[in-house]
C-alpha cells in the first residue's frame, strides 16, 4: 500500500512539476518559493511522456511513445 501510495504521488508531482518553477509567484513565504524551486529541480518532469493532448486533437503519436 505504501508503495502505491509512492509512486501514485510521485507520478502526480511529476506531471505538475512545471508549476513548481513558478511556485514563488503564488506564495508569499520565501522559504516555501526557495522549496519549490528545489523540489523542480529534484523532481523528474514527466511532462514531455503526457500524450493525452495529440490524442484529443488527433495528431499523430510515435511509435516511440507505444514501444
């Protein structure tokens, strides 16, 4: 259960990570800005892998992405 629970987070935080470069603009607090830079900088960015948007529009999908 602690696993999923993991990796379940980890998979969302990787998907929202371009937000974290741009956390200082939403808090106030420059200690919670300094950790969200250092959380985007840690983090994986799984971004580039979401296909759910050329699907939705109809463009094409590599191989690449299926293999």
């Amino acid at each position: 259960m602690l696993s999923a629970a993991f990796t379940f987070g980890l998979y969302v935080v990787g998907h929202f990570n371009t937000d974290l470069a741009h956390f200082e603009n939403v808090v106030k607090s420059q200690a919670a800005a300094w950790l969200g830079k250092a959380l985007y900088y840690i983090l994986p960015n799984l971004a580039p892998f979401d296909v759910k948007a050329a699907v939705v529009h109809g463009q094409p999908v590599s191989a690449a992405y299926v293999s």
